[in-house]
C-alpha cells in the first residue's frame, strides 16, 4: 500500500465546502492533472521570504487536508508558505464563484426571481447561511451583473429562435429567415 503524506490548507468556509464537494472527503487532488501540478510547484517554491504576509485566521477560519503521494512529499515536500496558501485560496474561491455565477445567472434566466435563485444555489451545492450567506452571494451577483436584464433579453431571444425554428420545421410557422420576397 503506499504511503500518503497529509498537507494542511487554511480556508475560508464556502472554499471548504468547494473543495471538499469536488475533491472528496478525504480530499484527494491526484486526479485533477492541472491542480496537481500547480500544487507540486507551489510545494517546491517553499520559501520563507514568502511568509512575510501572515495568514489572517479570522477570514481563513476553516482547514482542509489534502494528501500527497511519498514521492510528490521526498521532491518536493510537505508544506506550503503563506503565498502558497493564498494563491490555492484564490484559485478555489474563484472556481466557486463562478460557479455560483453560472448558477444563479442561469437560474435566472430561466425564470426564476433572485431570491430563489440564490436559495437554489445555496440548497443545491450545500453553502448554508454560515459557510456563505445570501447577502454577501446577492452582492457578489450585482457587482458582477448576473442578474442584468441585458442576460434575460438575450436569453428570450436566443429561445425565440428555438422555438421559431423547431416550429418552422414541422410547418407549424413561416420561419422569417426562410422567406423570400
């Protein structure tokens, strides 16, 4: 059997959550290439001058521990500096967000009011008021337009032109790009 080293990660909660939901309980990252490549560098580049940020423990309150292989642990060790922990914070709070853009933008689009689809997003992905709370999610959402109307415009003309050509074709409807004058 081979052996297994565990390296710890402070986190936010909802980053927590993030990984923990799509890496497995206990989190595993062997099958994600790209990330594990990312955190053999980040690993590797272990320097103490890359600890002159402190990690502020009120924001990064949670910890998830991942594991690595012997050989990841003997070429490239087992602990990450404070810029390390920062940049894979980052990395899965950005991930996470926009997943819960794309979320809530197509839950929207689809009909349903902001508030529902931020309880959606919240319900679905298991983010409870504690690890992310509504309002910070709403805010993040208008800062970033998710709930424009600009993405509903779109997305009604875009099924318009669905529904026009599914029903042109069983003649149904004249389709207006297929007729001549």
């Amino acid at each position: 059997m081979a052996i297994t080293f565990s390296v710890e990660l402070p986190c936010k909660p909802n980053v927590k959550v993030f990984i923990e939901q799509n890496y497995g309980q206990p989190v595993r990252f062997n099958k994600d290439k790209t990330l594990m490549a990312l955190i053999r560098t980040l690993l590797e580049r272990n320097d103490s001058r890359l600890n002159w940020r402190p990690i502020n423990r009120s924001i990064f309150s949670d910890k998830v521990t991942f594991y690595i292989s012997e050989y990841d642990f003997r070429q490239y060790g087992g602990s990450l500096s404070h810029q390390a922990i920062m940049d894979l914070n980052r990395l899965f709070d950005s991930r996470a967000k926009a997943l819960m853009r794309s979320w809530c933008y197509a839950q929207y689009a689809f009909g349903k009011s902001k508030f529902q689809s931020i309880r959606a997003f919240q319900d679905k992905f298991g983010f409870t008021e504690d690890v992310w709370s509504f309002e910070t999610i709403k805010k993040d959402c208008q800062r970033n337009n998710v709930f424009a109307n600009e993405a509903k415009k779109l997305m009604e003309n875009e099924f318009h032109k669905i529904i026009v050509a599914q029903l042109s074709r069983f003649r149904d409807i004249n389709n207006p790009s297929h007729t001549t004058q």
